[in-house]
C-alpha cells in the first residue's frame, strides 16, 4: 500500500533524534526540582498536543475538548490508586481503558457532526463530563476532589520519576504520530481530512477510522491525564477538565504544524520555557495572552513554526547569495 | 437478455434528511446492463448530481430503490459498495489534493493488498501514461484534465465492474475531453461499464449504447444512444444542440 513519500516526517532521523532524546534524559539526572518541573510539564503539553494532533491534524476533525481524557485518565488513576489502593501502572491501565472506551462509545454519535458543530460537540461533551464528575460525589468526592496518597520518596526523587515517565510518554506519543504518518492507517486518517466523500467514495470507511484515530488520539490525553493526577496528587472537575488544558493543547498543536511529527514536541518545549520566563508575570493576562497567540499563528503562521521555517530559509538563502 | 447489473427503480433522491430535506429526483427508473455503456444527460439543476450520490451510497434514496447484481443497496454504505465492484467519479472529482497522484491512486484501491493494488497501478498507469509521468506530483496542482484522469484511475483502482462518472467534461478543453473518451472506450472494451453523466448530450452520447435524459428531476426521455441524439424534440428542448 501506499508507503513512498509520506507528507510528514520522511525518514525517521534517527541519530539527532536519539541525540535529542539522549540530552533530555541525561537533563532529568542534572537539572534542579524547579527546572525538572518545568520541563515535565512541556512533556505533558506536548502529550496532549500530539493527541489533539492525531484527530485534527491527521484526520481533519477540531476536537477543540480533547481535554475530557485528560480529566477522566486523571479521574481513573486518582479513583483507582486512593480508593481502590491499586499500584500505579495498574492504575495507567485503567486509565487507558476508560479513555478508549469512551471514545468509541461517543465517537460514533459525535462523528455525525462535521466542523464547528463537531468542535462544539466535543466543548459540550468535556462540560457534561465534568458536570457529572462535580456531581457524582460518591465516586468522585464531588467538588471536593480526590487526594492520592502522597508518594514515599523525596522531593527530588519523585519530581525525576515523573520527567521520566512523562518524557517516555511523549516519545510514545510522538512515535506513534511518525507510525501514523506512514502506514495504512495514517493515510485513511489523511484521506478523510482531504476529502471525505471522495474517501468513501473510494472504499474507505469514515466512521471506523474517524472513531479509531479518536481512540487512539484518547489513549495518549487519558495517560498524560492519570500521569498528572499521580504527580500532582489531587484531583477535581475544574482543574482537570479545565478548557486551559485544551487551548494550551491546540496553541501548541498550531505552533508545531498540524499533521507534522515533532512539531508539536518542539512547540511544547519553547512555549513552556517562553511561558516560565516572560507569563509568570503576567498571571491575569495568560489566558489573553494564549488567546491572542491562536490569533496570530493561525493568521500567520498557518504551518506552524514548520510552515515558518519553510519560508524563512529561501529568503535568507536569497540574502545569502 | 441479461440481467441488470446495475438498476434504479422508482428513485426519488435528493440531499438532506427530515424537515430539511430537498427532493430533486422523483421516480426515476433506471437500467445498466454488465459491460454496458449509458450516458445520463441532462441540464444544470436536473438532479444528475443528485442521483450519483444517491447511487454510491452517499445520499440516502427518498423513495425506490438501487439494486446492484440484483441486490439491494439499501444497507450497504458507500464505502462498502465500492467493494461490491461500484466505483463513483463524483462531482469535482474529489481528489485528495496534498497527496501525490501515486497516492491519490493507492488509496483507491485501499480494500487491496500491496501485490494487488501494485498490479491496478501499473494498469492504470498503462491506461493514463500522463499519471505515471506525474507520479510524484501533488495532485492538488495537476491541471483540470489530469485532475480528472486521476480521479478515473483512482476510481479504476478498485477494479469495479461499474465505473460511475458524474460531469465528465467540466471546464475541460475539447482536445482534452476527446484523451478522457479514449481512456472510456478501452476501458469498457476491459469489461468495465459505464455511466456517464455529463451536461453535454454530444460529449456524454458519443460512445455511448443508450441514454437517458433527465429535466428537472425526472427522465423524459431514454433509448438508443444514436436516436436519443437524433431527436429533434431532445435537440430542440432538453439540449439546446
């Protein structure tokens, strides 16, 4: 099938990638607790922008409230760990369970809808979520929250724990976004988003792989999800289905280039360091800021920083010569 | 006489569902024979486009039905009549537009395994050289003619035995149109038939064994594709020859 020139991400540059992955793993073993910290949240936004990447990006559908996994993987390992005492990798599990079952349970009435009414759909399923996880007290301490037991191990150990787990986290996701941009799947995904009558009309069937890049794009956010709950030990309806995730997640997700492989990594790593050094000052503006930073790159950097580069580099090869 | 390898009985069509929706096709019968040629002409607005996507699967029918091989199409959703051997050229043709034409190809035959739909690619490759010269460019800035004859390959690719071609010849240069007609021809000297739908009766007819005429959103007229194009009722009227 088709395997010659895929659109994004040729070859899989191995060597400055393991390079690349080799210095942020040698930074977790270096770095101090409020830098480990800083970077284990670019992992984490970078997670969720490669999930938002897998359903708009490749397939085409805004799934502006892909936060809704990211609350409920936190939800599953918070519930699983503090009330059911179940070890952490258990708890992932569940995590990943939970998120996929609820995509293909909700995919298939939601993937009706095309566009604006599908990103508005997706709003409305993260605040009907959220709503029943605020409500449901029983199960979820309400407003109250959840607290996970506090891990045994000092600051400093715990904080290198999560960078790693959280590092290997967004390689995964971010290989299987390289695996997305080559095989049988990825192109189905990638004909839906050109054209999808024409994608159905040549014997491809929308809903299962609309549904199935949902899932998958699910399974990433819900473990990026349980991951912070266990990090941060806490959880409740308004801090882990909180839109911010969402927005941050697509601002990073633009940034990077829809459909691109590392972009969204890239993206995630200098929004992260830009936000630590110039928004910690800005705390009332930060969603203004974020809101206008949507506006400016979709307006002029519709590629991304990818798109961007692609521009620059004739000119300055033009200035060059 | 045999049986009918693609038929449309009493079908109403048109596009939306419930309070929303828009006939523009009534009781439209229709009949294909395995191999055979047919044009469908008819003027903007008459419901040609209509009945094509009601055809793939795309639009559901208001009323009658679509059979296929004598089956009823009813359940069967527009990906999976494409394995039925039912293959549609839809209306702008619908390319994947930032894939190249190769891929643009591969992924009309996506129901295929790799040795399969590497044998289909060399065929229509055979069929269209032009796409072959143009493998590796993005199909999104072919030129209209070649645009269309990759969407016919693409169509090709899963060896339907009923390609279904809606405004074959639209903002295409004659000299152009005349290459596509060629490809029609071998094409269905392969076996494969044909439903040609366009808004040129001269265009559309030509090589065709019979024809149908639709105005607004009914056939009136239908028979051998030489006397269709020789009545002066039709001239007059329907086509404006």
């Amino acid at each position: 099938m088709p395997n010659s020139n895929p659109e994004p991400g040729r070859l899989f540059p191995a060597v400055p990638l393991a390079a690349a992955a080799a210095a942020l793993a040698a930074a977790g073993l270096i770095l101090d607790v409020y830098w480990l910290r800083i970077l284990t949240g670019a992992f984490l936004f970078a997670t969720v922008a490669q999930s938002i990447n897998i359903i708009v990006g490749f397939t085409g559908y805004p799934a502006f409230g892909q936060v809704v996994f990211f609350g409920l993987g936190a939800y599953a390992v918070a519930i699983a760990t503090a009330d059911l005492s179940t070890p952490l990798i258990a708890a992932a599990v569940l995590a990943v369970a939970v998120g996929a079952l609820f995509a293909l349970v909700c995919g298939p009435p939601l993937f009706r809808l095309r566009g604006h009414y599908f990103a508005i759909g997706t709003l409305g399923l993260n605040e009907a979520t959220k709503a029943i996880a605020a409500n449901w007290t029983r199960l979820t301490g309400g407003g109250a929250g959840i607290s996970l037991p506090l891990p045994t191990g000092s600051v400093a150990a715990n904080g290198r724990v999560f960078f790693y787990a959280f590092l290997v986290l967004m390689l995964a996701a971010t290989a299987a976004v390289w695996r997305l941009g080559r095989n049988r799947f990825g192109y189905a995904c990638r004909a839906i988003r050109a054209d999808e009558d024409g994608a159905e009309a040549s014997g491809i069937n929308p809903l299962f792989y609309k549904t199935a890049a949902w899932t998958l794009s699910a399974v990433f956010a819900a473990l990026a999800g349980g991951f912070y709950a266990a990090w941060q030990n806490y959880v409740d309806p308004s801090t882990v289905f909180d839109m911010d995730i969402a927005v941050k997640g697509f601002v990073i997700f633009l940034l990077g280039g829809p459909g691109t492989v590392f972009g969204p990594v890239i993206a995630a790593l200098a929004l992260e360091l830009v936000s630590t050094a110039v928004w910690g000052n800005l705390l009332t503006f930060h969603l203004g800021a974020m809101g206008l930073l949507i506006m400016l790159t979709v307006l002029y950097l519709p590629q991304g920083f990818p798109g961007l580069a692609r521009r620059v580099r004739p000119a300055l090869s033009r200035a060059g010569a | 006489m045999t049986a009918l390898l693609l038929s449309l009985e009493r079908l109403g069509a048109g596009y939306g569902a419930g309070h929303k929706a828009l006939q523009v096709v009534w009781d439209v019968d229709l009949g294909l024979h395995a191999g055979e040629w047919v044009a469908l002409v008819g003027a903007s607005g008459a419901g040609k486009s209509a009945l094509v996507r009601t055809i793939a699967g795309l639009n559901r029918p208001f009323s009658g039905a679509v059979r296929f091989s004598g089956r009823d199409l009813a359940s069967v959703p527009a990906h999976a009549r494409v394995r039925l051997g039912l293959a549609a050229v839809l209306e702008g043709r619908r390319l994947f537009t930032g894939m190249s034409v190769r891929e643009n190809l591969l992924l009309g035959a996506y129901g295929a395994t790799s040795p399969e739909a590497a044998e289909r690619l060399a065929q229509v490759e055979t069929l269209f050289p032009l796409l072959a010269a143009r493998r590796d460019q993005i199909a999104g800035t072919l030129s209209g003619g070649e645009q269309q004859m990759c969407a016919i390959g693409r169509a090709l690719m899963a060896e339907p035995r009923l390609l279904v071609i809606d405004e074959l010849s639209l903002g295409l240069a004659p000299a152009v149109v005349d290459k596509l007609l060629d490809a029609l021809i071998a094409i269905r000297e392969a076996g494969t038939a044909l439903l040609v739908i366009d808004q040129d009766a001269g265009i559309a007819l030509s090589g065709a064994d019979r024809a149908y005429v639709m105005r607004t959103g009914r056939v009136v007229l239908d028979g051998i594709a030489d006397d269709v194009l020789g009545d002066p009722h039709l001239q007059r009227e329907y086509i404006g020859l």
